[in-house]
C-alpha cells in the first residue's frame, strides 16, 4: 500500500520542530507500523538524511517502550494496541498518517518522537514497591491471598509504564499509573504494612514532578494499551483520604 | 595451575553452596561504602544484583540502553519460573530440579553451579513474593504451578503470561528503593563500549551517551557484566531491538573468555517468518505446550494443498493428523525439551509436510483443549497470548489451529566464569544470560528466570564480597589514568571510522545477511561444510560492512551508529560461533551436527571427547583464538542418552 506520513521532527530538546511530510510507497500490510517506519528510515539514510528517532524495543507489545501518537491517538485509536503492535492492515492505501512524540509537560522531546519519560521511574522511587530486602522473607504460601484480589493486582500490575496515559489526558495527569500501582500493592497483604505511606509519598511526587491532576474524562483508560482500569484511580483516592486521615506523612 | 579454574567447592554436592558460604570473606559495613559496583544492564539479573548489593551497602553505578530500568528484555518472558516448591507434591525436590536441568543441558553445564541453582530456587519464589509479585493462585489462596518442557512435574510459578514482567517490576522496584536511598545511581540511556582493565582487574567502562553521544568514563571496584544474550546475531529472533552482544564482546577482547558460544537455543513455539521486512519474531510462551497439541497433515500432498491455501487446518480430519511429538515421545509428549521440539518441528517441514505459505510452519491446535475445559478456561490461562496471536497473524487461534516455528531465543554459551561468576578477567562478573554456566548444550523452559534471579539475588551479593574483601584498600580510580584515556580513544576511533565509511548500504540489510547466513547455515542443524562456509561468508561480510556501511553523521542522537557498533561486533561473533560449532564433532542439545546423530535422528553425544567446555581466548579479529577446555566432572549424575521417549 501507498501512504503518507506527517511527522513531527524535532532536532533536539531545545530547537524547534516541525511536521515533515513523507510518501512512502508499496508498504507490506503485514508489517508492524515500526516496521513501515523502518523502512522509511532505510530510505532516509540511503538518501544521506537524517532518520525519524522514535523509542521501541520488544516490539510485542511489553517493554513500554514505543510509544507515538497515531492520528490523535497515543498507539493509535485501536483498543488494547501498543505501537508495535499496530500493524499497517488496519490502514488503507492512500491514507496520510500523522505521527506524533507524546505531548506532556513531564516527558519533555528528546529528539523527533522519543520523549524523556523518566518522571514514571521517579514517581516509581517515591514508593512504588514494597521495601523488603533480599533474603530473610517468609515462606512463599505462608500467607494465602484471595484469589480474586491477586488476579485484581495482576490486572492492576500489568502496566507497561509506556505514559500512554499522561499523553492522552488533557491535564497530564499520571493518576493511572500511580493508581495502578498504589492498587497493586493495596489489593496483597504484603503491601498493607507501607501503604499510607506509599500512596502520600506516591501522591506529593506526582505533584512536584509536574503532572496535572484529574479531571475524571477517563481518556487514560480508554487509551491505556494494557486496558488499566479507572478503578485504579478510585482505590488510590480511597487510600490516599483514609491515610490522611489516620496516617498523615510529615512534610 | 590451569587457566580455567572453576574454584568449584570441595566436599558432596550438596554441601557445596553451604560451605562456600561459611568459609567465604565478607567485607564489613564500613568498608562497603568504600567499594564502587559498576552493573552494565537491568534485566533481571543486572537489577536484582544492583538492588541487592546497595542493600549491603555497596556503592553501585547501574547503566541501561533503554529509558528505563524497567524495559530490560526480561520484561518479556512468558510463561514462568521454576523452583522445587514441590507444592504440588508430585515429587519435586532440588536433587530433581538439579537432575532435571542437567539432563535438559544435554550434559553439558557444570554440576556445583546447577545444584546451587535449583538449591536457592525456593528463595527466589519467597522473595518475589514478598516484593507483591502476583503469581497466579488457585481459589486456596496458594500459589498455583504447571509444567513445562523437559520435566514430569508441575514446578513453574507464573503470572498470567507475564511472568518476566512481574519478577523484573519486582527486582525493579527493589532497584528504585536503593535509588531513593542513593546506593544504587542509574545511568539509563547509555551503551557500555569498553571495559577498562587496570592492573589485570576490572576497574572501570566507558559507555556512550545515547543522549548527547559523548563517551563517559566511570571508574569502580569490581564490574558486573548482565547485558543478556546474543541472539540477535541471528537478526531475527524473539530478542528485543536493543538486546545485544557488544558488552559481551568488549570484555572478550579485554581477556574475559567466551564459552560455548555455539550453543543458543532455538525456540520451538514462535510465530513463523512472514516477509523480508519483518524486524523480529514474537515467542508463543511454551506453556501453550501444556494443552496445545503439535500436528503436522499425515499426507504430504495435503500440505501441500495447504501451503497454496486450498484447504484449511480445520478440513483435515483427526485421524490424517500427525501428532508427530506424540507419536515420537510418547512419555513427554508434547512436552519434550524445546531442542527436541524444534528440531522436530524442522524435520518435518524439511520432510514437506510443512504448513503456511512458506512451508516453514507447523500447527498447535487447542481443539481438543477447549473440549475438555471449555474455552473459558483456556481462555483464562492463555488468553493474552491467543490475543497477541490474532494481532499479528489476523487468524483467531480459538477457530484455526496457530501456526508455530523454531526461531532464536536464548544463548546458553556467554562469558566463561568460575563458581563465583567470576570471568577470567578479575573483578569482572557476569550474570544472567551473558554467563555461560547453567544451562549446557539447551536450557529448559523457565530456568532463565530462575538463573538471571538466582545470580542477582543470592549469588553475586555472596561472591561478590568475597572478592572485595581483598579490594578494601584500593581507593576509588582515578579516571583519568591512562587505561582509561586509551580505552576512549580506541571508541572514539572506532566510532570515527565507522561514519567516515559513508558507503551504500544500511546497517540493517548488512545485519540481515548476517543473519540469513547464521540461520541457514549455524541454525538449527549444522553441518562440517556449512560451517566452513558461513566463516568465510561471515569474513567476506563483515569486510563489505567495513567498506559499504552507511551511517548519519549526525550529534547527539543517532540510532544507526547504535546499530552500527552493534553489528560490527556481531560480524565478529557469528565467526566465533561457527568455528565453535566446527570444533564440536558432536551434537549436543541446542547444537546439532548432521554428521553427529542417532539412527532415530537424535543428537549423538561424544562424551568422552566433548565432554568440556570451550572457552576461546581472543587473539586479534582475524586471528584464531585460542580453545582452552575446562572438563566436566560428573559425579553425582550418569551420563545417558538423553531419552525423552
């Protein structure tokens, strides 16, 4: 198929960027949209020009990595669907695509499409994890846990941490991933003994990182790839009011 | 003394571990926090490793490729980990987990490593669970297992079909506790590109800002190499884009040794090759084994009809189907090794009973599994991965049967290391994927887990300071000092000669030629003549890239030099691997020799000539290296025939 792309290019974090329009012809309808720009990038190289830069790595779908803007979606408007995932069936021949970095004041451009993502790990160090260390743990089944709310935490733990969800909300709010986070943890019992702690420190570092807050449009769930659920958000405002109350943190 | 000196333990088997670790050095807290760690990469090794030695007290500079710490390639493991729970109490132990693994490594790995492995397997499990990983549990509330290739037991614990996302977000989240703290300092976005080695020990990198592109040097006691495997010399395989061989290969041109590097795995589930352009291959987690049956059309013409689309896998009735794991293996079945798997899987396709377009495709059917659980079930345990199957090939697997084939996987071989994980450079380690030392001639179906985990979390934090011990009066290095002027100047010259090339060709068709010589000549069988051959193509090869490549010359960010770097050290590896699998005149589980096979076509062992590990001594890129051997003593395990019928 013959496509056209538009596509953010943007030297680095400080020069200013601009839509570059590209016409990229006989891509195969098997390839992955990564793919299709692989093949772009060949082309640009072979012509002695700069090639689009643009973050991936697993290409299944895992790693978080890849992560672009597709015709006003982040990953594309399809359900369920990382970048890499999106394959170039779900076009039509003729089509212009336009190809966008995530736009959010906490993930500023590196270069083209790759954005700096590190605020996610930042908020992850504020607390996202339960502060055992190696060795000395009890046994493995020593505490059953209910299996409907491991499976609930697994729902909550499969986040890529790709940012999808920044990208998508008007206010670059990071709710659902801390909130799938901060659910993980308060759905096991091991995560109980930290968990006022974890959700205010987790709460004040999304602050002092830049995210924006939530204004309950719900366009995180809808582009989440990994199908995150707003409840997440429900449980970690539930957490984060019950440890104000009962817990609060020293500033 | 010789030159590969195990350092294995005296005294029984079982004893081992425990006795290292009673007479080992320890280093006290004061003087941890004199000593700098360097760990190159956080998968699941590189990440349980750092946490684990910032919780002693150690100082540790971390480095990854990727944005984050988060995304190393362990992130994308399947379907579980094992461990001798026994929980299900059908008979597992660690002597049989240990049995287990050396049997899948067709003989080949090293017994005090495997029997400390499958030792501290149950620690692994205690651990994660502690840090919230969440395992899948049955309506008891307790941890639920299944099987896997290669064993009669139910040991595998996993999480969905996410089981390397949730042991990594844990060794992730321990990494970010000690990042809060300041023990552990990460450097993510930057490439190793030399060891430095001062005084004959590790004592330092010089990584590349993927960012900016500058070179930076950092300097530190001991250097722990967990990078992950090689497999992408093969260009396709299930490994991510960035998953490479250059941290590997830079130390073994720094003196580390590299051991059976011929020995990868070929992964029997994945989904076939559809065209030129395609950049990987995704893996179908071998757990679909459980329940998926493997069948190819019992009539060679009506493959045919299937290859050209005439008919579908769901036209041939169950009694012309060739369940031809079943009817080779009937005690494993299906669940056979995946060397045995794929192999199989390739003899039939070679045999023209092949499906698909390309022929290069047989079927895992679940017909039968969703009869007897219902869909709703398999849906529970496999639904993620039928969903990522529909994705990519458009076929909806709970209907038509999925189309698998063998593609590249894993690497058993890496750098040599002693008991301690302790290369033959001193004071550089290597764990996980990069070491060779567990898994022999083919690893079993969730032991990668196991082993990357096993090396971070409970045998590095031990050896480790049984090496620093006699560090503690070393002060930190100066990074000026000449080893590092020059090892930055030689990345720096290499870098200059690769843009100033300005040639015709892209990095990308140079990798996949590589490749496509890799694969059909070092694959899945190999022969004394394709062997020759791919060296001198791989030599013919790697001068075009010299003379031909082309790359941006551009500041800052420039992804094609990051393939570029990458792919000049495997034009040097490929060859490595083809002359160890021409040396090898036998075959032994991931590497097959043609000439080397049992009457039933299975692979012929050579013990009493090939029972050692090759580990090579860099002598120059177009020198021979030089073979050293370390044999292997096996004590407590009979050499047999691997029989999985």
């Amino acid at each position: 198929m013959n496509i056209k792309l538009k596509i953010w290019r943007q030297r680095n974090a400080t020069s200013k960027g601009k839509f570059v329009e590209y016409q990229l012809n006989d891509v195969p309808a098997e390839a992955s949209f990564l793919e299709m720009l692989d093949i772009l990038n060949e082309q640009l190289v072979l012509k002695g020009e700069d090639p689009v830069t643009f973050d991936h790595d697993c290409r299944e779908g895992i790693c978080g990595a890849c992560g672009l803007y597709i015709n006003g979606h982040p990953h594309g408007r399809f359900k369920n669907t990382t970048t890499c995932q999106l394959h170039m069936r779900k076009f039509k021949d003729g089509d212009t695509i336009t190809v966008e970095p995530w736009r959010s004041e906490a993930f500023p451009i590196i270069k083209d499409l790759m954005v700096d993502r590190s605020a996610l790990d930042k908020l992850i160090q504020a607390g996202g994890y339960i502060s055992v260390h190696t060795g000395g743990v009890p046994d493995a089944n020593a505490i059953p846990i209910n299996k409907h709310n491991a499976d609930l935490a697994m729902d909550a733990a499969s986040c890529i941490g790709c940012g999808a969800c920044v990208a998508a909300c008007k206010n670059g709010s990071a709710m659902l991933f801390v909130g799938a986070k901060v659910s993980q943890f308060a759905l096991l019992p091991q995560g109980q003994v930290e968990s006022a702690d974890r959700v205010q420190k987790m709460v004040a570092r999304m602050d002092a990182l830049g995210f924006g807050s939530c204004s309950n449009t719900y366009a995180c769930q809808a582009e989440c790839p990994k199908g995150i659920s707003v409840t997440n958000i429900a449980r970690m405002n539930r957490q984060f009011l019950a440890a104000k109350i009962a817990e609060p943190i020293k500033k | 003394m010789n030159f590969l000196d195990s350092k294995i333990p005296a005294g029984p088997l079982a004893e081992k571990w425990t006795k290292y670790k009673a007479e080992q050095k320890l280093v006290n807290p004061a003087n941890k926090r004199k000593l700098d760690i360097i760990v190159i990469g956080t998968g699941l090794a590189g990440a349980s490793a750092a946490a684990s030695f910032g919780e002693l007290g150690f100082n540790v500079k971390v480095f990854c490729i990727q944005d984050s710490p988060r995304r190393a390639h362990s992130i994308a493991a399947q379907g579980g980990i094992n461990a001798a729970k026994n929980y299900p109490n059908d008979g597992d132990s660690v002597q049989r987990l240990f049995n287990d693994t050396i049997k899948g490594g067709d003989y080949r790995a090293r017994e005090a490593n495997v029997y400390r492995l499958a030792e501290v397997s149950n620690s692994i499990i205690d651990q994660c669970v502690a840090q919230g990983v969440p395992f899948a549990r049955d309506y008891s509330g307790l941890l639920a297992n299944r099987s896997f290739g290669g064993a009669q037991v139910s040991r595998t614990f996993y999480a969905r079909g996410q089981t390397g996302q949730q042991l990594l977000l844990g060794a992730y989240g321990a990494l970010s506790k000690e990042i809060e703290k300041g023990t552990v300092k990460m450097y993510p976005r930057r490439e190793m590109m030399d060891l430095v080695v001062v005084d004959g020990r590790a004592r330092g990198v010089i990584v590349r800002n993927l960012v900016t592109g500058e070179l930076e040097r950092y300097s530190a006691h001991a250097v722990v190499i967990a990078s992950g495997g090689y497999g992408r010399v093969f260009y396709l395989s299930t490994n991510a884009m960035s998953s490479n061989g250059s941290a590997i290969w830079q130390c073994y041109k720094k003196g580390a040794c590299m051991a059976n590097p011929c020995f990868t795995q070929i992964h029997p589930t994945c989904i076939p090759v559809h065209g030129d352009y395609q950049s990987k291959l995704t893996l179908m987690s071998e757990s679909l084994r459980n329940d998926g049956r493997i069948w190819v059309p019992k009539d060679a013409e009506k493959a045919r009809l299937l290859r050209e689309g005439k008919i579908k896998a769901t036209d041939i009735p169950e009694d012309e189907r060739d369940y031809y794991l079943e009817r080779r293996y009937p005690s494993f079945g299906n669940l056979v090794p995946r060397d045995v798997a794929s192999r199989a899987a390739k003899e039939r396709c070679d045999a023209g009973y092949g499906v698909n377009n390309t022929g290069r495709a047989v079927y895992l059917d679940f017909k039968e599994a969703i009869q007897r659980l219902g869909k709703q079930a398999v849906e529970e345990k496999y639904g993620n991965l039928f969903e990522m199957y529909e994705r990519i090939v458009d076929e909806n697997p709970y209907v038509t049967p999925m189309m698998i084939y063998p593609a590249v996987h894993y690497t058993m071989g890496g750098l040599w290391v002693d008991y301690e994980l302790q290369t033959t450079v001193k004071g550089l380690f290597a764990a996980g994927e990069v070491n060779f030392s567990d898994h022999g001639a083919n690893r079993l179906g969730a032991s990668a887990l196991m082993q990357g985990l096993s090396d971070g979390y409970f045998v590095l934090p031990y050896t480790m300071q049984n090496y620093l011990a006699d560090q503690i009066n070393e002060k930190p290095l100066d990074e000026n000092l000449p080893q590092f002027e020059e090892a930055e100047l030689a990345v720096r010259q290499r870098i200059t000669r690769i843009l100033s090339i300005n040639g015709d060709i892209v990095t990308d068709n140079i990798h996949r030629r590589l490749g496509r010589i890799m694969w059909e000549k070092v694959g899945m069988s190999r022969t004394e003549q394709s062997l020759k051959e791919a060296i001198e193509e791989i030599k013919a090869l790697r001068k075009e890239f010299w003379t031909r490549v082309k790359v941006p010359n551009v500041e800052g960010m420039n992804t094609e030099l990051e393939k570029a770097l990458r792919v000049a050290d495997f034009l040097e590896m490929g060859e490595l691997i083809a002359r160890d699998a021409l040396m090898r005149n036998e075959s032994c589980g991931g590497h097959f020799r043609e000439e080397y096979q049992t009457p039933d076509g299975e692979a012929q062992r050579d013990d009493e000539h090939y029972a050692f590990v090759a580990a090579y001594e860099f002598q120059g890129v177009d020198n021979e290296p030089i073979l050293h051997k370390e044999e292997l003593k096996f004590e407590n395990v009979e050499l047999k025939q691997r029989n999985y019928k």
